[in-house]
C-alpha cells in the first residue's frame, strides 16, 4: 500500500493533468458555453449508474453539504465560460488556477480550521506573485487599459469559485463514510444549472450544438470524473491547501497546451511566471 501522503501527492498531479485536459477539451470548441454544458452533462451520464448500483444514497450530513456546493459550482462555471470566452487559455487558465491555493488556504483556515507552517505560506505568497506576472499588462500599457481586462476579471472570480468549492467539496467528502459516495452524487447534479442556462440561451441549436461538439463534451466529461474524483480523494488524506496547490499544477500544462494546441502567444513573461508559480507551489509541499 502506497503511503497516505505519496498518493495524495499522486493523486493530485494526476488530477492536474487531467483538469488541463479537460479545460482545453471546452476552449477548443468555438461555442464555450455548449461545450461546458455537455461536458457537465456527459459527466453526469456517466455517474448515473454509479450511484443507482454502487453507491449508498447521502446521508442527511451529505445532503446538507450537496445542498451548498451545488450552486457554489455553478457559480464557478459561469465565471469559467466568461473567461475562456474572453482570454486565451494560456493566460485565464494560469490566473484562475494559480490564484485558488491562496485564496483555498485562508478559506481552509477560516471555515475548517487547517493552519500552514511559514514555508508554505511563502510558497502561497509566491504563487501569487507569478499571478500577477501572468496578469501584468503588456509593456508601455496602463493596467486601466489591459487589453484583457475584462477576460483576467472572470478569471480572478473563477479563482474565488475554486477556492469555495474546494473547501466546501472538501467538507463534504469528509462528511461522507465513504468520500467516493459524495464524489459521485456531486457528479450527478452539478449538471443542472449549466444544462439549464444552456437549454434558455441556445434555445432552438441544441441539436446542432450537440452534433458539433458532442467530442469535447465527452471527452471532457470524462476527463472531468477522473481530475475532481482524484482531487477530492486526495483531499481526504491531505490538508485542503495542500492538495489544491498540487492540482494548481495544472496551470503549466494548460498554459502549454494553449501554445501548442491552439497556437496562442506564449512569452517570455509567461515563461517566468509559470517557472516562478512551479517554484511557489513546491514550497507548500516542504511544510
């Protein structure tokens, strides 16, 4: 058996992978908002019959916690498609992601009471610094005149839904006798907002929405399941932060896959930066 700590750290790296993975499966099709809807859908889909046949139904503690993130999740997601409608994926994935051990680790420490040693809070103040490298505006560009203002504000708000959501996933997988239980009922319903939003405002395309980008979707869906699912099993064996700093990891992977996949500038600021957020997000780990 694998130490606790070395697979949540395994866990983890894995999730971020995938989590990149799945955010370029939703960039690289044209229509964002559709493409996370069947992304959610098909996740959902997917966790049907696990929770009819392998899963016990939540118990009122769960319910409870279900009954929180829900819509916390939902939140996230609109402020995800805001961002990736607006920016390349090589800079609102790095802000959005990179942003949330932070804010995860002071959310920890107010609602569920987890404190870091100062090595890691200089890994998180260090993360935040490449942040800001990320964000800064071009050379000779006031920040009022930011040429992706509007994208890097979604991103930051998506930053705090991650930091929300991670500390109210991981509450209820705690709550959960088996953490897989909350895991998959989570699945099941995080669908029903996007789907709805979807359904009001491509009123009348859904059918060729689907036809189009039924592929991503899937595939997102599926790679979805296995980031979160890894992430909040993790979460069960390691401080909150912790893991939410591995899984951040995720940054460099889909910053490189926007430069590479969909062919987006990729400087050498944002070279920097994602060097320095690596640095930052490692020191969390030697606490």
């Amino acid at each position: 058996m694998m130490a606790p700590n070395l697979l949540a750290i395994a866990l983890g790296l894995f999730s971020a992978i995938t989590l990149a993975a799945a955010n370029y499966s939703v960039k690289a099709g044209s229509d964002i908002l559709a493409s996370r809807a069947i992304l959610q859908g098909s996740a959902s889909l997917l966790m049907v019959p696990v929770v009819l046949f392998v899963v016990p139904p939540p118990s009122p503690a769960v319910w409870g916690a279900l009954a929180i993130t829900v819509p916390v999740h939902f939140l996230y997601q609109l402020a995800l498609i805001s961002a990736l409608s607006r920016g390349d994926l090589s800079l609102v994935f790095p802000i959005m992601r990179g942003g949330a051990p932070m804010l995860t680790g002071i959310s920890a420490f107010l609602l569920l009471g987890e404190t870091l040693p100062p090595i890691e809070i200089a890994g998180l103040l260090v993360a935040t610094l490449a942040v800001l490298l990320f964000a800064w505006p071009p050379k000779g560009v006031r920040i009022a005149a930011h040429p992706d203002r509007r994208a890097l504000g979604f991103a930051a708000l998506t930053a705090v839904g991650i930091a929300l959501y991670n500390v109210t996933d991981a509450r209820g997988a705690r709550l959960a006798a088996e953490p897989f239980t909350f895991i998959a009922w989570l699945f099941v319903f995080d669908c029903v907002g996007i789907l709805c939003l979807a359904a009001v405002r491509r009123r009348g395309q859904w059918r060729e929405a689907i036809r189009l980008r039924w592929r991503y979707g899937v595939a997102g869906g599926a790679l979805s399941i296995l980031s979160y699912g890894a992430a909040l099993y993790a979460f069960t064996l390691m401080e909150t932060a912790k893991v939410s700093a591995l899984r951040e990891t995720s940054v460099l992977f889909g910053a490189l896959m926007g430069a590479m996949l969909l062919k987006e500038g990729f400087g050498a600021r944002r070279i920097v930066a994602a060097a320095v957020l690596v640095i930052g997000l490692a020191l969390m780990q030697l606490g």
